[in-house]
C-alpha cells in the first residue's frame, strides 16, 4: 500500500497562520508530514509526501499526483490545521477532527482509525456521527478528486493561542505525528 501524505497550503498562501505569526500552516504541516513520513517508513511502509514545492501546489495538481496509483493500492492522509476566524485575533475554538467526501466510502474507515488514534493521545474530537461514524463530510476538492480513500485532518487550531503553545512544542509535535503513524497502521492492519 502506497500511503500518500499532503501538506496543507504553502508560503503563497494568505492568512493561514496563527495571528501572532508563531505558527505558519504551510511550515507546520510541511514538518509534520514529513515526520510522519519518516516514521512511517521506520515501520517499513511506502510513504511519501506528493508537495515538496514550499509553495502551494493547486489541488488539481495535487490529486493528479495521487490519482498517478491505482486507487486499490494507495491512500491519502492531508494534514492541515483548522481555523475559526480570519487568522487575526485569537478565537477559543479547540480541538481535532477529519474529514472525509460525502456519504459512506473507503476512507471512512480511515477517518474512524485516525479518530480511535487522536483520542488515545487524549485530543478533544470534534465529531459528527450523524451517519454513524466520526468523521465530518464535505465536499473538499482533494477528497472528491482523489480515486484512493483520502481523508483531510484539520490538527487543531491555529488561532486559539493554548492550541498553538502546544503543537509548537515538541511534546505537540510528537502527539500530532503518532496519530496519524498510530491510525494509519490500525487501518492497515500493521
């Protein structure tokens, strides 16, 4: 299996920060996505990044990256983190949550084992089980035009300054990293 990680945005990108500046999205998730990379690969699993380019990349673009493997041998983890305002002030909304497409696919069992893995590392969940599972539904481009099971984290928030103290910090860092190391492999059976 082919495990596909997504950056969130790139250095183009406006707003995506937290409003002091501490913590830029694209920097953070590049990071992030490439520690899970790493660890991922310790594990002996193919894994790798589709966005190198510090800039961002369209989505367009991105999904024909993934949609280059067979949706069969392939999935896709897009790491991001949220945001309840303009990226100006300081708001108090918390926690972690993932996405998935519309109704019931593939990667809702993805979301499900990422969720089961967030919640071991103690995360406040933002769910919604109105369909009988966690994961939340939308209709994100790179959920919809990706052909493998694909599932957008949103790692919490960038303007809520106690969530940004903590996934700057090492100890952060590293809870953000195994969840998703620890909630892929529950998926893969690893």
């Amino acid at each position: 299996m082919k495990i596909l990680i997504d950056n969130g945005h790139g250095s183009n990108t406006a707003g995506k920060r937290s409003p002091d500046g501490r913590l830029m999205e694209y920097a953070y998730t590049r990071e992030i996505a490439e520690r899970v990379v790493h660890e991922l690969r310790k594990r002996g699993l193919d894994a790798e990044r589709i966005v190198r380019e510090e800039v961002d990349v369209p989505l367009a673009e991105r999904c024909k990256r993934v949609n280059e493997y067979k949706a069969s041998e392939a999935i896709l983890v897009s790491i991001h983190c949220n945001a309840a305002g303009s990226g100006a002030e300081w708001m108090s909304a918390r926690g972690w949550e993932a996405w998935t497409s519309v109704r019931q696919t593939k990667a809702d069992k993805l979301a499900t084992c990422l969720y089961n893995a967030a919640e071991r590392e103690g995360f406040k969940l933002r769910k919604d089980e109105t369909d009988g599972d966690p994961d939340k539904e939308g209709h994100l481009y790179i959920l919809k035009h990706t052909k493998c099971p694909a599932v957008l984290t949103e790692n919490l928030f960038q303007d809520n300054k106690d969530d940004v103290d903590y996934l700057l910090s090492e100890e952060g860092k590293k809870a953000i990293v195994e969840l998703h190391v620890d909630g892929i492999c529950e998926y893969l059976s690893v």
